[in-house]
C-alpha cells in the first residue's frame, strides 16, 4: 500500500515517540498482526515492520492507530483507562504492586 509507512533506522524513534515499536505492540495486544493490520488498513507485513522498528507509521496510519487507541481507552500517558496500569518492566512493576499493597495493608490496620 503506498505511502502506509516511513522507512527509518532505529535510532530515529527517540524523536518521533508517539508510535514506538513497544506501544503498537501493546496496542494490537493478543491480536494477531494481520487481525490488527486489518483493523488499521495495513497488511501484516507493515505491522511487523512497525513492531521491529524497520518502519514507522506515517501521518494516517498514525491516526488510525490514535483512533483505535481511543476507542479501546488507551490514554496518551500508556494507562489503561481503570484501575490497571501497563507497566514495561516486570521488576519495577513487582516495586509498584508491592508498594501499592503496602499502603492497603497499613490503611487497613490503622483504622481497626
């Protein structure tokens, strides 16, 4: 499909961040690439191109990602909407969890 993507090396994402690799993966989730790719207009191909960083999204792909974004209530900050967060790191999200369940305990005890 013409113009669907931008070829780019890798080290050019750090300026262009709205579409990383990370964030279209998160976003297409447990869909396979051709079902996201279908959802967005795009073949399969594209998709994993993005995914491994050989390409990125150009203006209207971009917006197509936004769109489905939107619609399944990911926000710009990357959090589910909810209670839930998306956390990349499994360590730092033990941290958080941890300390999340620290304050729930102590809360807990302090009013008893």
């Amino acid at each position: 499909m013409k113009g669907e993507e931008h070829v780019v090396n890798r080290a050019e994402y750090s300026h262009h961040p709205n579409w990383t690799p990370d964030r279209i993966r998160q976003l297409r989730g447990k869909r396979t690439q051709e079902q996201f790719g279908k959802l967005i207009q795009v073949l399969k191909n594209t998709v994993w191109r993005w995914e491994a960083g050989y390409a990125r999204p150009d203006a209207e792909r971009s917006q197509r990602l936004a769109a489905l974004a939107k619609r399944e209530g990911f926000h710009q900050d990357w959090k589910l909407a909810g209670s839930a967060v998306l956390l990349g790191d499994l360590e730092e999200g033990s941290k958080l969890l941890a300390w999340h369940f620290k304050l729930r305990v102590s809360r807990t005890r302090s009013r008893r």
